[in-house]
C-alpha cells in the first residue's frame, strides 16, 4: 500500500511539474516575411518590458542550429528596438556583416550588453523593413519561406 501512495506521489509530481514546465515555454510559430511588420505592431502594444519576438531561420547551406540566425524585436525603456543578438554561431560570424549592411541603409547599430549577452540595437527607423532587407538580401530567404516566430510578452495574431 505505502509503494502505491509513493508511485501516485511521484506520477503526480512529474505531471505537475511537466504542465508547470511547458506553461512556461515561450509560444512558437511560423511566420512569413509579409507578417514582419504586424509582428512589430503587435510587440509595440505590449506593456510588458521584457516583451521580445525572434525570427529564427538557416539556410540550405547550413540547416539546423548551426547555421540558423536569429533577429530579435524587443522592448527596452518602452522603445522596439531590432537586435543583433551575439549568441547564435552564425549571429557572431555574420555581425560585421550586418553592420555594414544596416549603415549601408542608413542604420547605426549601437552595442549593448544585458545579462552578460552582446548584441547590437537599432531603435530608428523602419525597423520592420531592416529585418525583411536583411532576411531577403543577406539571407536569400524568399517571400514563401517558412521562418520560426518565439514570443515572449504578447500574444501573437497572424
């Protein structure tokens, strides 16, 4: 009987503990380049400051986590603001990269440091259009692609 109670006990520590855990993984999506822009708009109505949504996608060339590039919208003092987060492999190869491209369409990409993670900032400008010039002309990524969408402080609407 006493073998039976513990076997419940520990069953129901491991559901709870299960559901507990995957309430708290941020939602994903798919999402096209056209959806970009309402992305934003819909991060921009959020009142919760560490609100974020990050477009993840790689290329024929380097599939997988490997080659997979991250940009981030994120709120900071209640400004969106596009990130260069130097985390990912390619984020960190591709960074010098960016620069010159975002400067090119008259961008200042500025550095920043949070929590002991790197990354460059743009808060001016057409942002919306950036993350899309980057995806199209740096990346090659189509009008078609299927790019990953992880939000974190609003809830997304396509």
């Amino acid at each position: 009987m006493h073998i039976a109670l513990i076997v419940v006990g520990i069953g129901l520590v491991i559901a709870f503990w299960l559901i507990f855990a995957r309430s708290r993984v941020a939602p994903t999506f798919q999402v096209l380049m056209s959806d970009i822009p309402r992305v934003l708009a819909q991060l921009e109505t959020s009142t919760v400051e560490l609100a974020f949504a990050v477009f993840v996608f790689s290329k024929p060339d380097r599939p997988g986590d490997e080659g997979a590039v991250n940009i981030q919208f994120s709120m900071e003092n209640g400004t969106a603001g596009i990130d260069w987060v130097l985390l990912a492999r390619r984020n960190i190869e591709d960074q010098a990269s960016f620069v010159e491209f975002a400067r090119q369409r008259g961008f200042s990409p500025v550095p920043h440091e949070q929590n002991d993670v790197k990354y460059l900032r743009v808060e001016h400008g057409d942002i919306a259009k950036l993350c899309q010039d980057v995806m199209r002309e740096m990346y090659r990524v189509t009008s078609s692609t299927r790019i990953e969408l992880i939000t974190e402080g609003f809830d997304w609407v396509p």
